[in-house]
C-alpha cells in the first residue's frame, strides 16, 4: 500500500481530522531514550501525558524503564487500572475527593506523590493514613521555571523535616524541572538541599530531573537518580525547534482534508482549534507543520476550521486532498482524540484508545 493509499484508508474508515502514529518510529524513540538513560546510569521514568495510553506505556516499561510519571491523580488511577505500577504524580494533590482517591490509589499500587508547601503535606498524610501505609514525597524544588515549587533550599530542607514528622510519610528526595540553562544553579540548590536534609538525619532516595529538550542535560545533576521525560515518544514542532528531535522522529502526524479552496492563496482544512489546539509552544510559523506543503502556513482557526496561507507555496492543494500535519505541542493534541491509529509503514496495524485524556483532576 502506498501513502496516498494509507490516507484514503484513514479518511474513508476513520473519517478526518485523525490522529496516526508511526509504531516504527515510536519505538526508536522509546530505544533512543531508554539508551540515553542506560548509559548515565540514571532511570528512566517517563511521563504519560503525551501519549496518555497504558499500552504504550508498557511499552516503555519493556524497553527498560522504572516507573512511570503523571501529572493528573486520574491519569494515575487509569494507568493503574492497566496494570502500571510505580506511578510517580508530579502535582501537588489536596482536597479531601483527591486525598481520598489518591490514598485508595495507594492501597493498589506504589505511588510517590509531590509537595511543595505544608499544607499539600498535611493532605498527603491524609492519604497515607487512609492507605495504611506510608506515602512517599518528593519535594518539588524551583530552579528558574517560575512555575511550582520552593524557591530556596532552606525551604525544602523544613519540608523535609516536616514530612519525618508525619508517621504516614515518607521523605523520598528532591524532584527539579531545570530550564535548559539552569543546571548550575540546580546543582547549587541541591548540594545545599542535601547538606541540611542530612543534617535532619534524611536520605534522598529519589533525585528527579525532567523533560525532552533536557535529554541532553541528562546525568549532569550529581547524583540523579531518575529522569522525567514525556514528549520525546512522539515529538513534535517544538522539539524540532529546540533540536531534541529531527524529523524522522516525528511519530504522530494529524491527518485533515482541505475541505475547501476558496481563493487561490487561502483553503480550508477540517482541523481546527479543537483539534491541533491554539497552542503555538512559543513558535511564531503557524499551528503546524504540513508535511506535503511546508511553505504553507496554519495561520488561524476557528473552531472546525483551519485556515490556510498558501501565499508561498508554489505547490499547492487541492479540496479533498487529505495532508498530514505535525503539531506544535503534541500532549494538548492527543488529549483532543479518543483513539490513535497505529500504522506501520503504510500498514493500519492497531487503534490505541486514549484512555486517560480528559484527566483534568
């Protein structure tokens, strides 16, 4: 079967826009990182928000990795439900519907939650009361995202005493999501982190870093234990743009038909906002990559429309031509489909439900 071929399939069996991901591809990937891993000797837990399916997490999980990340208590309790075990939440969690859930979750399976100020550590003792045994913790520690986490190593280090408090926690070590620039004041932060939770008489663990474009930062952080990555198993227009992916790592692709032609340098596409998201991760070309035009441009949307410059494209579409597109931020975009049409070459092989999107608490 050629491509045109496999593009019909999906229009004429699944109907347009389609999420298709490329298991060849997929599993390089999954290989690639789980190398990287390998060989500075730290372990891989990958976060399950991109993909959001315990099938290609256990993917993962064969290939070599040690746990699994989620941001979202449900996403976690899904991926339980699939037989994952070792899930670590890195989110703060309180309110007595998710202390309740998070500490049945705790009876099943072995979570490590996360903290960033004491009244998430009073709640997560709460969980742990309820599971009967012990939650571990990680403190989420801030080192130049500005996003959560404590500021000052002095502040992490009271968490940690306060945690030793709680007879139904366990103190498991630090969690980081460094910038891609901030590694040496990570390593500073720690080092003094570790000197006072020592003091405390507490030992680290667990000492987590995070994301795809630090795949190259990876084992920098001295005594890392594990990295968090999640959008390296499909990648996206992003990750080409920071050069932690190429193209032919490119997994998921959306297919859309251009449902309409109106003018000679402008068409139509059945994609629109609900479906590639008005995300841009900070990108200024677009809401996506056209892989059979890339001189034209996704230059807005309304809801079930993309609207298409073709201004300088020579080449250009024709209505019913169906194209594939890479997103900017593959994660929000697979959270807008039910399923993912797995191909391999220009082979349909399997549809993957997306079983944990739409996770929101």
């Amino acid at each position: 079967m050629s491509l045109e071929q496999l593009k019909s399939q999906i229009a004429n069996d699944f109907g347009t826009p389609a999420a298709v991901i490329d298991l060849d591809r997929v599993e390089h990937n999954i290989g690639r990182v789980q190398q990287l891993c390998d060989h500075a000797g730290v372990a891989n837990r990958p976060h399950i928000k991109t993909h959001k399916s315990p099938v290609l997490a256990r993917m993962q999980l064969a290939a070599g990795a040690r746990g699994i990340t989620c941001q979202k208590l449900g996403e976690a309790e899904v991926m339980a439900d699939g037989g994952i075990d070792d899930i670590l939440i890195s989110y703060n969690l309180l309110g007595e519907a998710k202390i309740g859930r998070l500490g049945a979750l705790l009876k099943r399976v072995t979570v490590t939650a996360t903290a960033d100020n004491p009244t998430v550590v009073a709640d997560l003792a709460r969980a742990g009361k309820i599971a009967g045994r012990p939650l571990g913790v990680l403190i989420e520690c801030d080192t130049g995202r500005k996003r959560a986490g404590v500021e000052r190593p002095q502040e992490a280090i009271e968490l940690a005493r306060l945690i030793k408090q709680h007879p139904d926690l366990q103190f498991a070590g630090f969690l980081f999501y460094p910038t891609e620039q901030s590694w040496p004041q990570t390593q500073r932060f720690y080092s003094e982190a570790l000197a006072g939770v020592r003091e405390a008489g507490l030992e680290p663990r667990v000492v987590s870093t995070g994301g795809t474009p630090n795949l190259v930062n990876i084992g920098q952080l001295a005594d890392a234990t594990e990295h968090r990555a999640g959008t390296y198993i499909f990648n996206d227009r992003m990750m080409l743009a920071c050069g932690a992916a190429n193209a032919d790592d490119c997994a998921l692709s959306v297919y859309t038909t251009v449902v309409s032609r109106a003018a000679a340098e402008r068409g139509i596409l059945d994609a629109g906002s609900k479906t590639l998201t008005a995300d841009t991760g900070g990108l200024d070309a677009g809401f996506g990559l056209i892989l059979e035009y890339p001189q034209a441009r996704i230059c807005a949307f309304a809801e079930e429309h993309g609207f298409l410059d073709l201004s300088r494209s020579n080449d250009r579409p024709k209505v019913g031509e169906v194209v594939r597109v890479v997103p900017n931020h593959v994660c929000v975009v697979v959270n807008m489909f039910d399923r993912l049409i797995a191909v391999r070459g220009e082979r349909i092989v399997e549809v993957l439900p997306v079983a944990a999107r739409g996770k929101l608490v």
